[in-house]
C-alpha cells in the first residue's frame, strides 16, 4: 500500500492528544459529604475495573477515529491493483491522438501538448523499467519498437505534431498486434484523445482481455468553429478570358448567429474574388463567387476565412487546370465531316485513328473520343473506350453504315438494343432544351427550328436510363445520353453520311461537337485529402521507359517518393506517409514537374461534437474492453496521470468510513455505557 500524499501521515502525532487527556483527568472534583462512607467504598471498589476498561475503549476509539482521518486524507492506496502498468511484465502503450482537432485550445496551452506533458510525467511516475510503445494517428514506424524511459521520453519530445484523422478501433488494433509481436502477453492503452464521435470508432477493434485501457479525454476550451466544408465549379468546363462560377459551402459549429463573415478567393496568390456570408445557428450556407481566369495552365487557388482558435479547416486549396488544347480521336477507316469540325482549330489536338491500330496512350488521354460510321470495333477496343470514359473523357457514337451489330457491345453496355434500320425518311422533333447539355448553347429556340432531317437510322430500344436530348417525329431517339463514370456517352441512331442524314450540314452539328470535346476536358480532381487519398491515378501520363516520381513543396523543403505500378495503361501512385501540411504539391516526374497538386485537410474533425466521460466508458466496455479508468479532465489537472489513477482507489473510503464508525461508538460508548 502507498499514499498518495504521505506528508499527511505527520497528523499521526495528533494521536497524543488523546492520550494526553487520558492520562491526566483535568476535571475538577466535587467535595460530598456522607454521614457513612462504608456503602460508598463497597461501590467504588464495584466499580473501578469498569470504569478503566470504559476510560481505555474511549480512548482507543479516539486514536482509532484520528488515525482513520489522517490516513483517509493521505489517500491510501495499492499500485499493484490500480496501475497494473508499473510493473516491468506489462507493456505500456501510450496512444496520443495528433490529429488536427487536437490542436484546439485548452485551459492552458493546447490539448496536444496537455496530452504530450501528461505523457511525460507518467513515464517519469511509472516503474523505471517498464517497456513503452508511442502510437499517433501517423503510426511512426520508430515508435513501433518496446522502448526503455530515455527513449520514449525523447520520441515524446520528437512527436509529429500533424496526424491525419483515423478510427481509434484502428489505434487500439495495432497496439494489440505489436503487443503480440514483441512477446508481451499483458498490456496497458493509456489512450489520449479528445473523442470526436465521427473518430471514436471502436467497432472493428477485437476486445483483449490482456488489454487494459485508461482514458483520457482531453476536453477543448471552446466548441464552436467556423469552417470551409467543400468547393466546387459550377460548370465543369474552364475557359480562359470567360466569367466561371465557384460555388462554396460553410458550416457554422456554434450557438451564436454570424453576421458578414468575409470568404476571400486568390489564385496565384493574387486576390480574384471576395463576399461576405451570414450564417444561423448550427447552420450552413452556400455562396458563390465569380472569377476570370487569364492565362492557360495550372492556377493555384484558395478560399479562406478567418476564425478563431481552430483554423486547421478555415482555407480551401484546389488547383484549376485549364488545358491550351483538347484531344479529339475519331476512331475510323476515313473521316469526312469531324475532321472540318476540329482539325484546323488550334483549342484541339485531332487524331484520326484505325481501329485496327489504336494507340491505348493516346485514347486514355483523349478529351472526346468519336466512333464513326466506318469504325469496326472489336469487344476489347469498345470496353477501352468505355474505360476511357469512365475516367472523364466523352464519347460520341455514330451508327454503323455497314453493320450495326458492329457496336453491338457499345449498346448493351448502356442499356440499348438493336432492333431494325428504319429507311423511312422523317424529320427531328422535341429537342430537350431544358436540359443541361443545351440550355448554355441554345438560349433560345425558334418557333419552327431547323433540326436535321433523318434518311435513315437505327431503331433502338432502351431500358429508360439514357437521356433522350433529341427525337424524331415518329417517336424513336435520335440522340441519347448517358452518364459512365466520370464521363459521357452520346449515341446518334444516324451517321453523317448524306445518305443517311443531313446531320452534317446541319446548324446544330458544330456546337453539338464542341461541347462534347468540352464536357470532356472538364476539371478532373481539383483537390485531394490528406490522410484519405492514399492513391492516386494518373491516366494522362506517358508511360515510355523508366518513371521515376516525387512529391515535394514549393521550396523543396520536403520530399516524399511514392510506391507506383502501371496497369491498364494508367500510373497508380501509393502513398506510404502523410504529407506534413496541407498546401500545394508539385509531382516530379523524372526530376521534372508534371503537375501541380492541391491537398486539404479532412473536414471530419471539423464537427464540435465530442463523446462525454459516461460514454466513452460504456462504448468501451460494450465493446468488451476492460477498461481500468476514465478520467474527467479535472481529475489529472496537475498532469501527474499517476496520482489521478491512486484517486481511483476505495482504500480512502474505507478509512474514511472506519473513522466515522469510530466516532459513532465512541459517542455511544459515552452515552449508553453507565
């Protein structure tokens, strides 16, 4: 048994007092006379064995009372059973979540560095040869290793102070196994954490019943917060000297209304755009804010806000990519109608193709892909294009002259068959100008328009998901559209041959193409998260020789070479660690810059919303943890973890109780003993 404050045991000595008065009766005797004191020394003598006995009880009952008190107060209690940890058998995990919430204002400094010095001072505390393991939210391989008190106290020190977010079942899961690992067959969790409910996710971690957890959440001086949820373009497309919509959405995470909160946009570092936003309780709301971009390439844009004292989330980095050319690749024997569209344009890169001898690098990076009426298309060329799209690329098909079973797997992909060739002549009607494909190109239609007129075509039946944006007279499709992936498909049920349609000569043709190109040169990923996006793919690249890639900031101050393998004609890159900070990336491809990437952090420790004391122990025991302690912030304020686990004890509360019950027959011994 120890005490937790063993200068109290000086009380003991107030057990003289006591004694003292025991041992010299101060009080002042009463002179009676008796005519005969005979009766009187035959009771005294009955008497005086009872008297000492009632005189020493009482004073044993006093020490008793005093002992118990002090003892109370100078907190006893028993290591071996409520710190289990200090012991040189049992493994001692010290998890401190690092993730960005923890950065959050404390009553004193910050939660992570309350964390980081209580951290500390239990290593000093606990028996000086116990073995430490150091788990973040960045699982540091160094730290991953039984570490004696020097090297922990000084991994504690070196701590990344930026970790992605990640699922505590996650955390306690790989403890568990590196426990294992090392041999150790107990284990103490000391788990540091603020507890955020989108985090405290305990649900694929396997309870162990050598595991022990002690709790420590770390509760924040405020909880409210201002932040930047997500942006988006309003139009896919980006075209320099033209006015582009950016939409952008921001919650409020507090209990008072905001008004005229500014939102600042820069790219280049320049100042483009700014508004201001009112915001409800607890509420959110969506702005837009209208910019120019000037010149072609990569621009490096970032919306932001100021608050105050989380500021993790309070800007947006995204990069908008505005191509000076688009790729066009018409896969057929011969073109006689898109070539004029696109070929003499100097915003596209025109590519005839054979289908016989398709080039897979040059059809993965094209913006539209066109299938001819000449092209015959084996299933693994038409899956490629299909693939193709799904990256974000468009695809226009136009029906076969020859053969129309020729694209047969084109169809069946989207949800069409095949019936008949109609050669009855019929012109186009109900043009879906509503719909968002035409409503930015055709502002108004004329009472009697001039829609092509159609020869022949293909009659298709649908199963109802493609979009029909334009019909014939007779009711069948003429134009149909559905969305794969990230991309377009268009069918025409026509080609462009004169003995099919006039389509070619018609005023709708040209715009009708070129927004295809453009919805395929829209914006791919204009940002990434860190911590979630551990894979990227690059289907743009040219994979001739050996590629050698490399992630580094601005200065080149950082550098981190990501794992990569080809498949399928794409680059997909794997990153192993984090990147330190949010911010801007460039991506060096051979020691050269391919592109720039923008990275945020994840928005899911932006939500106030924290799990109390009384439920993160029953989550935790629900889940079948054996969890020794859960502590209140107050409970550890002085940061001495240790003394704060000796509290736990009940020994207190026995002596505590043993001097009342002290107390409770030294007064009846007084009253009721005659």
């Amino acid at each position: 048994m120890r005490f937790l404050y063993p200068n109290m045991l000086w009380g003991l000595l107030a057990l003289a007092i006591p004694i003292i008065i025991h041992l010299f009766n101060f009080r002042r005797h009463k002179l009676v006379y008796f005519s005969n004191t005979a009766v009187l020394r035959s009771i005294q003598q009955e008497n005086a064995k009872t008297r000492k006995l009632k005189y020493l009880v009482t004073l044993l009952l006093r020490c008793l009372f005093i002992a118990a008190l002090v003892l109370a107060f100078a907190f006893p209690y028993y290591p071996e059973k409520q710190l289990s940890a200090d012991t040189t058998d049992d493994l001692v995990g010290i998890y401190i979540d690092n993730s960005m919430s923890m950065k959050g204002q404390s009553q004193r400094t910050t939660m992570l560095e309350d964390a980081r010095q209580s951290a500390r001072d239990l290593v000093h505390k606990l028996n000086p040869s116990s073995r430490y393991l150091l788990m973040t939210n960045s699982f540091e391989v160094q730290n991953e290793y039984p570490m004696n008190q020097e090297e922990m106290l000084d991994q504690l020190d070196r701590m990344n102070p930026d970790g992605a977010p990640v699922a505590m079942g996650e955390v306690i899961d790989r403890f568990e196994m590196l426990a294992k690992r090392h041999g150790y067959v107990s284990s103490t969790l000391f788990v540091y954490s603020d507890f955020q409910r989108n985090t405290f996710d305990i649900s694929s971690a396997k309870a162990d019943s050598t595991l022990r957890i002690v709790a420590v959440p770390m509760v924040p001086e405020f909880k409210t917060n201002l932040y930047i949820d997500s942006v988006w373009l309003a139009s896919p497309i980006v075209q320099v000297g033209l006015t582009n919509d950016l939409m952008v959405r921001i919650v409020n995470q507090g209990d008072k209304e905001v008004k005229g909160l500014p939102v600042n946009f820069t790219m280049n570092g320049a100042m483009v755009a700014s508004t201001t936003v009112d915001l409800g309780k607890n509420g959110e709301t969506e702005c837009m804010m209208q910019f120019v971009v000037e010149s072609v390439g990569e621009q490096k844009c970032t919306v932001s806000l100021m608050d105050h004292p989380i500021t993790f989330d309070d800007a947006y980095n995204f990069v908008l990519s505005v191509k000076p050319d688009l790729s066009v690749v018409e896969l057929g024997s011969e073109s006689r109608y898109c070539s004029l569209v696109f070929d003499d344009d100097e915003q596209f890169r025109y590519t005839l193709m054979e289908p016989s001898r398709f080039d897979l690098s040059l059809i993965a990076q094209a913006h539209l892909l066109i299938v001819n009426e000449t092209a015959v298309l084996n299933e693994t060329l038409q899956q490629t294009l299909l693939d193709a799209v799904s990256e974000g690329s468009s695809l226009v098909v136009f029906s076969s002259i020859d053969d129309a079973k020729n694209i047969r797997y084109l169809y069946d992909r989207l949800g069409l068959a095949f019936v008949e060739i109609d050669t009855n002549a019929t012109a186009s009607e109900d043009l879906a100008i509503q719909h968002a494909f035409f409503s930015d190109m055709i502002l108004e239609l004329p009472q009697h328009p001039d829609l092509p007129l159609i020869k022949r075509h293909a009659r298709l039946k649908t199963n109802g998901i493609p979009t029909v944006l334009l019909r014939l007279q007779n009711g069948d499709p003429l134009l149909l559209s559905e969305t794969v992936g990230k991309g377009q498909v268009f069918v025409w049920t026509t080609a462009l041959s004169s003995t099919w349609s006039d389509l070619a000569d018609n005023a709708l043709f040209v715009p009708t193409m070129v927004k295809t190109a453009l919805l395929g040169g829209r914006m791919g990923r204009i940002d990434y998260t860190i911590g979630i996006d551990k894979m990227l793919v690059l289907n743009d690249l040219n994979l001739e020789g050996d590629q050698r890639f490399l992630f580094t900031d601005a200065d080149h101050s950082f550098n981190l070479m990501p794992a990569s393998e080809v498949r399928n004609n794409k680059v997909y890159l794997y990153l192993n660690d984090d990147l330190p900070t949010a911010g801007f990336y460039d991506l060096l491809v051979n020691d050269t810059i391919n592109r720039v990437l923008a990275w945020n952090e994840s928005r899911v420790e932006s939500t106030m919303d924290f799990a109390d004391h009384k439920e993160i122990g029953e989550t935790m025991e629900k889940a079948g943890f054996n969890v020794t302690a859960v502590f209140n912030v107050s409970d550890f304020a002085t940061s001495d973890l240790v003394e704060a686990l000796a509290r736990q004890s009940s020994l207190w509360k026995l002596f505590a109780l043993l001097a009342l019950l002290a107390l409770l027959a030294e007064v009846s011994v007084l009253r009721f003993w005659k």
